[in-house]
C-alpha cells in the first residue's frame, strides 16, 4: 500500500518551513486550491513552469459499457480538468524513487 499525503500534511510540512502558522498556511492553500479550479472554471489554462499544467480537455460522448450488467450506456460530452507534468519533475522524482 502506497504511504498517501493528506492536505493537512502538506499544511504542516509548508507551515514548518515557513515559519507561518498553521492556520495561516491552510488559509493560503485553500487559496492556492481555489485559484486553480476558478482558473479552470474559466477556462483558462495554468501553467507552473518546473511543476506542470493544468488544462481542461472536451470529452466526446461515447458508449460505455456498465461493468456490472454488460449494458451499454451513453456518456455525454463533457468538459474534464486534466493535469500535465513537466519534465523537471518528472525528472526530480524518477531520480528519488531510484536511490
């Protein structure tokens, strides 16, 4: 089982580094978090150079098929945030998880 970072973690581990308290630093997350999806929400992309993009892609509908009774479904057309890694990082953590 994979050891899973919470947002609560990530509050602790930025408000030891900064020195910020940490409802201070939950308050700046929350922002961080909300400026993303408002970006998104209007269609606009975001771009972290050294980190990724975030980007909304159009999904086509389709037919699917439920897993459970074999039925054919339609899936209507859709809107999806999607996220895209750059290569700093990817760079970053496949050097890490090597050692």
């Amino acid at each position: 089982m994979a050891n899973t970072t919470t947002k609560a973690d990530l509050v602790n581990s930025i408000s030891h580094k900064t020195g910020l308290t940490k409802h201070e630093t939950e308050s700046v997350v929350d922002c961080l978090f909300e400026s993303i999806i408002d970006s998104l929400k209007a269609g606009k992309r975001i771009e972290i150079r050294g980190f990724g993009s975030f980007n909304i892609r159009f999904k086509n509908q389709r037919l699917a098929r439920n897993p459970r009774t074999g039925e054919k479904v339609s899936v209507e057309a859709k809107n999806v945030p999607t996220f895209k890694i750059s290569k700093e990082f990817k760079h970053a953590v496949s050097q890490s998880l090597k050692a």
